[in-house]
C-alpha cells in the first residue's frame, strides 16, 4: 500500500457505498451528479464501447461526512 493511499484513507466504490447505507446504487450516482457526494471519477480503460461508463470512487471521510 503507497503512501498516497494512506494519506487519502479508504476509497469505496458506488456499490459499496450503496451497500453499506441500504440505498440503490442509482441514488448513489444521483447524490455524486448532484455534488452531494464529493468523488473520484477514474479515466475510463476502454474506448471499444458505445457508451463511456463512469467509474467512482469516494473517500472514507466524505462517507462519514454525507452519512
């Protein structure tokens, strides 16, 4: 584990987060458009698809914050 993900704590992804709090992973998204949630949105790996597809990760301190 680097530093640098020690310093910015636990990442969860949408399904985790939505897991965690019972609530649907759309309504997870919906708070992250919203700019309830603060998230890392990762570069997306494959320009093979039609539609490119968000990937989120949201820091342990903006959980705790939000919930």
């Amino acid at each position: 584990m680097g530093s640098e993900q020690l310093e910015r704590g636990e990442m969860y992804s949408v399904n985790e987060v939505a897991a965690i709090f019972s609530i649907s992973c759309d309504s997870v998204r919906r708070m992250i458009g919203r700019g309830i949630i603060k998230a890392w949105r990762l570069p997306n790996a494959s320009n093979k698809r039609k539609r490119a597809y968000n990937v989120y990760r949201i820091p342990e301190s903006e959980v705790q914050r939000v919930f």
